[in-house]
C-alpha cells in the first residue's frame, strides 16, 4: 500500500484550457458537431475514440473529472454520475439482471438499503443482507444465482469496516464482482488495490467538500466503463445520470486539496473520538483502539490520511440526540444536517433520518440505536475550543 501514492497521481494530471488557462475549460455543450457523417456513424457505435457526440455519452469535462478520479483510486477508467445514487445503481445494474442476486451488507446507506430492498424485486433482483465483518455469513449466503457482494468501506452509519482483501477471495471464488462504495474514506482507504472490481463514491461528500454539488463516480476497468456507455446496452448510457460538465469541473477543482482536507478532517476527528471515549461517552471511530476493527482498518489505510472524518455518538435516545443537536447548532458548532465532508462540522440521528428507510426492527437488529449521532466532523482550526464547546453542551443537556 505504501508504494500507491493517490494524491500524486491526482497532482500529475495536467490540462491546460483553450486559451492557456490553468483549469481546463469548461464544454458548455449538450451535443458535439462532425466533420464528416461518417465519423458520427462511427462514435456511435463507439469506434472513434477522441470524438464527442452527445453530453449524455460524455463531455471533456466529465472526462477530465472521471480520470482524476480513476487515478485517485488506481482503476484503469471512471465514469462519473449526477449523484452517488447514479453511481450506484449503474454499477449495480450493469451486472445484475431478472433473476439474479445480490450479497449486501447490512449496514449501508439508506437509499442504497432502500433500492435493493424496495426497488429491485420489483424487477425479480435479489439481496440477502448479512454482517459483513462475518466472513462465514457473507459466504453462506451466496446463492448459484448471485452475481455481486456489495458493501462499504466504512459502513454508514456505524463506522463498520469491511475486509476488502478476504470479500475480494470470496467473490473471486465463486465467480462474483466485489462493489465497494468508499465515500466515507477516500485517499485512506484504495479498494481496488484490495481487489474491489468497482469502487464508487459520492462526490457530493469529502471528495467535493464545498457542500454545493451533487455527483457520484464508479471506477473500475475500462471495458466494465465502456459497457456502462454502450449506446444499446450499457445502464448508465440509457438510465442517465448525467453529470453537469460545470458541476464537473467545479468538483475537479476541489478535488485538488482533497489530501488537505482528509488530513484535517481525520486529525480533528480522531482528537474528539479520543475526547469522548476518555469522558465515557459511547463512541465509536476506526481510529480507536477499541474499535472491533481498528487493525483491520490500519492494515489497510494510507496511515498519512488517517481513519477518516465520520464519528458515531450514542447517546442513548432519540429526544437526548435531538436536543444536543440544537443546542450544538445554536452554539455555532455545526449544522443540523445530513451528508458529510463539509468546513463545518455536520450531524444527524441517523436512524431518523440517513438510515429511516431501514425499518426500526432491522436497525435493532444492526445495532443502530435511536440515540446515535453520526458527525461529519469539519476543518476547525481549534478543535480544543470545539470540543470544550461541545462538552458544555453535553452537560447542558445531561449527557455527560
């Protein structure tokens, strides 16, 4: 893992703008014009590399955006989406048709849960949700049908750590592709050096961190890219989850001090995970040693961009979480608010909101308490005063 150096590769990629700019410029185009009628022939049945033909195909810009990003996670190409969600159900629906199955963990996003769960039995697609830190359990729910296991780096929203190395053994052995979404640990963690065949982020979160775009990307190699685009059969080609090209090149630029920023946001959070844990509040964040899987996690991380911004707070109820909360908001501290990997520090109780499409049963089961807060924890500059600030507000509303 230490020969792989993501932000580097991001750092090399050059392009210059028409004019000499130092960003690229920006196709503000929807459709592309040719030279001659059989040159368009040829783009589309994609046999003229180079040539652009409709901004749903793709765009310079995206482009640009989508081999930043496959060089950051060390994939052979990339294809970038108008959403995470994009990202994810492309992927996913590129392999997996009428009849088949899906192995998932159990704790994911909510909209991811909710279109496994909800969205393809409608279309005769399976999931079986299992513990994914019980390797037996991902492997004895594999059925002669299924085609993909499906997890999280790090799941949303209880900081669990999936072992990409062994889900790659497993789904190799039987034939499967390994889907793995990173958002929650970007430059920390490479899946695809782990042996993930498709790595996704939501670009809305860290990689962005502006908390004013919405985007998502899928890399893997470039035939999987290509069949995704192909003009009669590929599923981000006919679904359309196209990404804007301005969209595009103002995430490529925030892209740019995204090592910055992990940095930052793994060194605050790591300061309060450690804070908390010494109060003997119920904390949990991959960086502390009584983490489950605070060595799976450290075999695996870039240790310059540490165990990630994202921490879970229990504190018991959904009433104590909400009441924290406000107080926190109206203390300046933070916003009340979902997503993550933005300047200031962001929270929610997931279980009424990032994860509500998982019924409260199978939050039970998962062990997603009414009381947990997930914090996105920002780029303050004193985090001392931030947590003595937040400690305050503990004890204000009887937490501590």
């Amino acid at each position: 893992m230490k020969n792989f150096d993501a932000a580097s590769n991001i750092q090399d990629l050059q392009y210059f703008g028409e004019f000499g700019g130092v960003n690229p410029s920006i196709s503000d185009s929807s459709t592309y014009t040719f030279l001659s009628a059989k040159k368009m022939f040829d783009t589309f049945e994609g046999n003229s590399e180079g040539c652009y033909l409709y901004s749903r195909h793709s765009s310079p810009s995206n482009l640009y955006l989508a081999q930043a990003l496959a060089k950051m996670e060390g994939t052979e190409s990339a294809n970038v989406t108008a959403s995470g969600m994009g990202a994810i159900t492309s992927s996913l629906l590129q392999f997996c048709h009428s009849g088949d199955h899906i192995v998932s963990s159990r704790t994911i996003y909510g909209g991811s849960y909710a279109f496994l769960k909800n969205f393809l039995p409608n279309f005769n697609v399976a999931t079986s949700f299992v513990d994914i830190t019980d390797l037996k359990k991902v492997e004895n729910a594999i059925q002669q049908n299924t085609k993909v296991i499906y997890c999280e780096s790090v799941s949303n929203p209880l900081l669990e750590v999936a072992d990409l190395s062994e889900l790659s053994k497993i789904a190799k052995k039987h034939g499967l592709k390994l889907i793995v979404d990173n958002t929650f640990s970007p430059l920390s963690i490479s899946p695809a050096l782990l042996g993930a065949d498709v790595v996704i982020h939501s670009l809305t979160k860290f990689i962005n961190g502006s908390s004013d775009s919405v985007g998502g990307v899928y890399c893997g190699t470039q035939e999987f890219i290509d069949d995704t685009k192909n003009v009669n059969s590929g599923s981000c080609m006919l679904l359309g989850p196209t990404m804007d090209s301005l969209r595009a090149a103002s995430i490529l630029k925030n892209l740019r001090t995204l090592h910055i920023r992990m940095k930052k946001h793994s060194e605050n959070a790591l300061f309060l995970a450690e804070k908390w844990e010494q109060d003997g509040l119920k904390v949990k964040y991959p960086g502390l040693k009584s983490h489950s899987q605070h060595n799976l996690f450290k075999k695996m991380m870039h240790e310059e961009y540490g165990f990630g911004g994202l921490i879970a707070l229990d504190v018991k109820s959904v009433e104590k979480a909400n009441q924290l909360m406000e107080l926190m908001q109206n203390e300046n501290l933070g916003y009340l608010a979902v997503s993550l990997g933005f300047y200031k520090t962001l929270f929610s109780a997931s279980g009424t909101s990032t994860s509500s499409e998982i019924p409260e049963s199978e939050q039970k089961e998962m062990g997603l308490s009414p009381g947990l807060i997930r914090f996105s924890i920002g780029l303050d500059h004193d985090i001392q005063r931030t947590y003595d600030k937040m400690k305050w507000c503990m004890q204000k509303v009887g937490v501590l």
